[in-house]
C-alpha cells in the first residue's frame, strides 16, 4: 500500500475546513502523479476525502477502482462514471478483501484513512511532496502513533515550481 499526498511545509494535507487551496502554491508542474497512479490497483479513501473529490466537479479517477471506507451507507451517485464501492472495517480486513480480488497495489489518501493504514502497518511506500507554503493550521498529515515508524529514504527530487518530494519505504 502506499501514500502519495501533497501537504504545506509545516505538514498539513488541508486547511481545518478541508479546503485544499494552498496546494496550488507549488505550480502545475509534472512531479509524478500520473506514473504513480498508473501502477495502482484501486484507491482507498475516507469519506470526509470523498466529499472533497466531489467538490472538484468531474471524478477524477476515472475508470480505476475506488473504495469509500464508511460505517455510515453513502450516496456514491456522485461519482458519475467512476467505478465506486464501499467498505468498512479495520485496514488489515480491507486490504485482505482487496487482495481477493486481485488488487495488490493500494493508494491510501486523505488523512485520518492514512493515519489508520500507518497505524495498524498496512502502508509500505510514503510519498510526500511539500508545496512552498507555511498554512499554520488544518489537518495534519500524521497523527499520534503506537509506537515509532522507522523509515528508509529512496529519494528526493526538487522541482523549479518549489515542490520538494521524498520517498520513503516503511521498514518493518
């Protein structure tokens, strides 16, 4: 499973009311998205993230395989055109039933989704790219953790618009 998430340089991935503005800060510049996301499976997401992506107007995945994860019944009319499930249950569940289906390459995104998939050690592979910005306050990308999480740098890549990217592999 891995995570590839922007976040301000003081480490938050939105603004306290979800808003995601700042991310614009960095340009419009190519800094690995699309190579990424063509190796994925299915993408695994939150529902508070899902509202958000249906702010944006158009789905944005596409055709790939989306999973909402909620205990609450959701109306995932929203996503015209996207392929769209929802599940619930603790990430190692999730991952196990995504795997019986064949989906072996997981994206985590959204915040608390990230934080429970680190948490409970589902998550291999972190790409953080930070935008030249300072936000203050809004929600954070990491939260409180059971113990430390040891991580390997791959690389770091710094793009002319102002992003810094790192890659890290979760060793453990």
């Amino acid at each position: 499973m891995s995570v590839f998430v922007g976040t301000s340089v003081d480490g938050f991935i939105a603004r306290s009311n979800g808003d995601l503005d700042f991310l614009d800060a960095g340009g419009s510049e190519p800094h690995g998205y699309d190579e990424f996301i063509a190796g994925i499976d299915a993408i695994v997401i939150g529902r508070k993230t899902f509202e958000t992506v249906l702010g944006f107007g158009a789905w944005p995945y596409g055709k790939r395989r989306v999973v909402i994860l909620s205990s609450r019944t959701l109306d995932l009319s929203g996503a015209a055109g996207g392929v769209v499930e929802q599940m619930a249950g603790d990430p190692a569940a999730i991952v196990a039933r995504l795997a019986a289906t064949g989906a072996h390459n997981l994206y985590v995104d959204g915040g608390v989704t990230i934080q429970r998939f680190l948490r409970a050690g589902a998550v291999q592979r972190l790409i953080v790219t930070r935008v030249p910005v300072l936000i203050g306050e809004g929600i954070p990308l990491f939260g409180s953790l059971p113990h430390d999480v040891r991580l390997h740098h791959v690389a770091t890549t710094a793009f002319s618009g102002g992003l810094v990217q790192s890659e890290y592999r979760v060793e453990g």
